[in-house]
C-alpha cells in the first residue's frame, strides 16, 4: 500500500471511474486508467482504499490526509 498513490487516484479520479476500475480488475480485464502497483492485488488494494478515502470525505467533510489516516487506522486495526 502505497499512501501517494491512493491521494493520487483520490484526487485524479471519479469514485465511478475508480469502481469501473475495480470491476476491470476482478473480472481480468484491462484498465482505462492508470493504477500503480506492483501487481494486481496491490492494484485493487490503491483503488478500494482510494473508493474508502472518497466516500468518508464525501460523508463525514474531512480531507483527504484524514480519510487516507483513518484507512490505515482501518487496515492496522484488521491486522491487528
């Protein structure tokens, strides 16, 4: 999990575009936008957490270094 690249995909594109993206993956195909990661899976890891990202600034109005915060407050939680 790459925090750049998540406040990237925040800021570049739309939460459908990011969604579109996610569906592109799962199902094997290719991408209409630009994704970085090393792999797939880190992929689709940089646009769940950017979908999270804009759905909690959209619903509680923080910005996006608190919802990227409060994702990974999420992801250690669950590795916890």
């Amino acid at each position: 999990m790459n925090i750049n690249i998540i406040k990237h995909l925040v800021e570049t594109y739309t939460t459908e575009q990011l969604q579109t993206a996610e569906q592109a993956l799962l199902n094997e195909e290719t991408l209409a936008i630009a994704v970085e990661g090393k792999d797939e899976g880190e992929q689709l890891t940089h646009i769940l957490a950017a979908v999270f990202c804009q759905e909690e600034m959209a619903k509680s109005g923080i910005n996006i270094n608190q919802a990227v915060r409060l994702y990974s407050q999420r992801v250690r939680g669950s590795i916890n």
